[in-house]
C-alpha cells in the first residue's frame, strides 16, 4: 500500500516495472496529488497505467499514512480493532 504522492514517483523505486507487473500495488489517494492516465503515461506503458490505475482505492480522504494502515497488518490478517480504530 502506497499514498497516491508515492504514486508519482513510483518509477523512480528500484525494478519498478517488475514490482508492477508481479505485485499487487494498492493506492490510497492523498490531497494534493492527482492520480490519473495522464499524470502517469510519462513514466508508464498504457498496461502497467491500467495495472496500477486499477488498484487506486476511490473512497472518501482520510488523513492517514499507509506507513500506519502497514503496521496494523500482521500475517496478512487485518488487526480488525486497530485498523478500523485508524478512521475514527
């Protein structure tokens, strides 16, 4: 999981295209930062835009890091009580 501002950038990350093309990359939209087709076709071929374009969450903002969202998942089960503490 990624904030949409990580999003930007994210072809400047180390093997970037094979983490696209081999992970599932969740991100969470963050203020300020515009994720769409057009912002993302300078860095991206239009199958990896269609990969990463399909996993940007569309729900309400919250201000929240995925950095904390991360530590509330452990072994891939969501702490359930931690995690939905994080939007209240």
């Amino acid at each position: 999981m990624i904030g949409g501002d990580s999003l930007a950038d994210l072809h400047t990350w180390y093997k970037a295209q094979e983490l696209v093309a081999q992970y599932e990359i969740i991100c969470y939209p963050r203020k300020g930062y515009k994720v769409d087709r057009e912002s993302l076709l300078k860095h991206w071929t239009a199958k990896e835009i269609d990969i990463l374009l399909q996993t940007v969450l569309q729900m309400p903002f919250f201000d929240i890091s995925s950095t904390s969202v991360r530590n509330n998942i452990t072994d891939k089960t969501v702490n359930k009580k931690g995690f939905l503490h994080l939007f209240r």
